[in-house]
C-alpha cells in the first residue's frame, strides 16, 4: 500500500486480538492554499516572533503559556508538558458497544480506514466486521497516540471497518441553547404532507461525485488565465443559482409547496387590467392663408 500507516497496533475484543493498520480516509487536495507576496518585489512575505514594546525576540525565549485571567499566564515549559503525555499504545481495547445511530454525528471529527496488518489477521477481522453488521453495533474505546488519548469508535464500512475519532463531551456545545426560542407547536397536516411528497420526489442514493465546489474549480480558472496573461489582471464571473428575486418572501406557504411539488414556480401575482382611454378628439387643421 503505497500511503503511509497513520497507526500500527492490534484492536483487542475481550481475548482476541487483531493486527490492524490505520490510513487517512480524507485528503485535503481540492483545497486552494495562498501564500502571501510582496508585489512590488515578487517574493513570499515571512513573520517574525514580535513582543509589543520590545521587537523581535529569539525562537529559543518562547515558552507556552495558559491564560489564567487577562493578562495572567502559568508558564510552562517543554518538560512540564511531556511529562503529562501519555504514553503511544498499540492497543485499542472496544471496551463498550452501542447501536449504530446512537451517537449523534456532532462528535464525529476524522474517519480513517482500518485494514489487517497481514493474511493472518484476516479471518479474526472478517469474523469482527460482520458480527458489528448483525448486531447493528459500534465498538468504542480509546487511542493513546502522540501524548494525547482519543476516544474513538469503529463501525463496518463494506468489506472494511472504518475507525472514527470522537469528541469529547465538553467538546459540543448543547443545542438546547441554541433552539431554546424555536416554537414546538405540531405543523398543518397538509403542509406536512406536501412537504413529505417534496423530499420524497427529490429522494435518491448519494454519490458524492454529483457534487462539484465551483468555487474551486473557478478559482483554478483564474489562476490558469492569470499565468498566462503574464501578470494582467483577470476577473472570472461565476454563474450563481437562480434562486427567485432577492428580498422576496415566501407569504403563502401552501402555494409554495404545491408549486414544488407540481414542479412549476410560484405564480407571479396578477397585474392590473389596464383601463381604456378614449382617444382625444383632434384639433381642427388650420386653413392655410
């Protein structure tokens, strides 16, 4: 496998243990990076460790610090801090297993795929894999890696197992005060039915290749024209989504959700009839001298 093992251990179920490895499952590879240059000279701007009424400072007189209260810090050095590391294991013992959707994705952070280190921790990891399919279970535990424990929880994922790094509790913020204020009353049946056929219509697999970040792929335009304008400058318009007239709201939420529904827009209100003049009597022609 030509990607590099982000971890090597075993996952140990009560006796049994298993030879693993763990990859990346995400890239960052669509992402545009900038770096920012001095223009009238053309080369990369770099940053200087800075104190405010002293200047510049050497790298060697920086030591971490936490802030107590404003302006108040508990310095600590590299020692203090390594001292408290835990110790790398290579053992992720699931020591708790929960139903499939029990764990809200709020604490989820980074996927990673989970592969038998060797033929010989095939079958134990086959045998593990499908009876977290029959059970409709997710294995949990932690990962002590790089000084720091993570709790982590491992699932099935086709013919692999995938390895998902959690948050801890105090980690979320409680979204019971951010909807405090959203009313709970039960909405119109009818509304709820148009709006059930709406999702229903509109219901298919997800194939994350349907979607592209046009943001992205305009950005790369621009720098592709840019490079060969020889430093011209170059402005890329980018097609926005018509989405109805700006400002406008919805007043008739029916209206709205049935037009969805038959696939047509909301109608545009009726203009006026426009009211029928009668046409000014002409002057008489002037005879001529």
């Amino acid at each position: 496998m030509a990607a590099r093992a982000y971890w090597k251990g075993h996952i140990r179920l009560a006796l049994v243990s298993i030879p693993v490895e763990i990859y990346s499952a995400t890239k960052s590879g669509a992402a545009v990076s900038f770096r920012q240059i001095h223009e009238p000279s053309g080369k990369p701007v770099k940053y200087e460790k800075v104190v405010p009424g002293i200047g510049a400072i050497d790298h060697d007189d920086i030591v971490k610090g936490f802030e107590l209260s404003k302006g108040n810090y508990v310095l600590l050095d590299d020692e203090e801090i390594a001292a408290v590391k835990l110790e790398s294991k290579r053992t992720l013992e699931l020591v708790q297993f929960v139903d499939s959707n029990a764990i809200d994705v709020l604490y989820y952070t980074k996927p990673y795929y989970v592969v038998p280190a060797d033929e010989l921790a095939e079958e134990a990891y086959i045998v593990l894999r499908e009876a977290l399919k029959r059970t409709r279970k997710v294995g949990l535990g932690q990962l002590s890696l790089r000084g720091q424990e993570q709790l982590v929880a491992l699932r099935p994922c086709g013919r692999g197992l995938i390895l998902e790094v959690l948050r801890y509790a105090d980690e979320v913020n409680k979204a019971a005060d951010y909807f405090r204020e959203v009313g709970s009353t039960k909405p119109d049946s009818d509304l709820l039915d148009l709006a059930e056929t709406l999702i229903g219509n509109k219901s298919g697999e997800f194939d994350a290749s349907d979607y592209e970040n046009h943001y992205v792929d305009a950005l790369k335009r621009v720098i592709a024209k840019k490079a060969k304008a020889k430093g011209k400058r170059v402005l890329e318009d980018v097609e926005e989504p018509d989405v109805g007239a700006k400002g406008s709201n919805v007043i008739d939420l029916m209206a709205a959700l049935k037009a969805s529904v038959d696939g047509k827009k909301k109608p545009a209100p009726k203009k006026a009839a426009a009211t029928t003049k009668t046409p000014a009597k002409k002057a008489p022609a002037r005879k001529r001298a």
